[in-house]
C-alpha cells in the first residue's frame, strides 16, 4: 500500500515538472505545489478522457494525457491568478 502512494508522487512530481518546463512563466509554488499540479493533472485527464469515451470506466490517464492535464491545470492558474493585481 504504501509504495503505491510514493509512485504516485514520484509520478507527480515528473508530470508536474515536465508541465512546467513546457510552458514557462511564473507558476505556482515549488516541490508540493509541482507535484500536486502533476497528481491533479493525471485526475482532470482521466476524467475528460471517461468523459470522451477514451477511457473506461475506472482506467487511469496515460502519462502523456497526464501532462497535458497538468498544463491545462498550468493555463487556468495563470487565467485566475493573472488577472488579480496586488496592492
């Protein structure tokens, strides 16, 4: 069980880098945040791909899917964050 948690961070952690080195610019957080960014990149692909029918039912994202969802998860944070001004 345990080693199933450490893949998937590592996992994370690759995807969420590989999103930020392709997309450069400021983004957010560093370690955590980046291996977040690639956890949630792998679920936001998994769905839309359910959604698409290119999935099953229960079948993860691929890791090339997985990349892509993080750089889509890259695009709203800058949409969102971008458009706040500081004081």
């Amino acid at each position: 069980m345990g080693h199933g948690i450490i893949v998937t961070i590592i996992l994370g952690f690759i995807i969420g880098l590989i999103a930020k080195f392709l997309m450069p610019g400021r983004d957010p957080g560093g370690f955590i945040v980046t291996i977040i960014l690639g956890i949630l990149g792998s679920v936001v692909a998994g769905y839309i791909g359910r959604a698409l029918h290119w999935y099953g039912p229960g079948q993860p994202a691929g890791f090339i899917a997985s990349i892509f969802g993080a750089i889509l998860l890259l695009i709203i944070y800058r949409v969102v964050i971008g458009n706040r001004t500081t004081v």
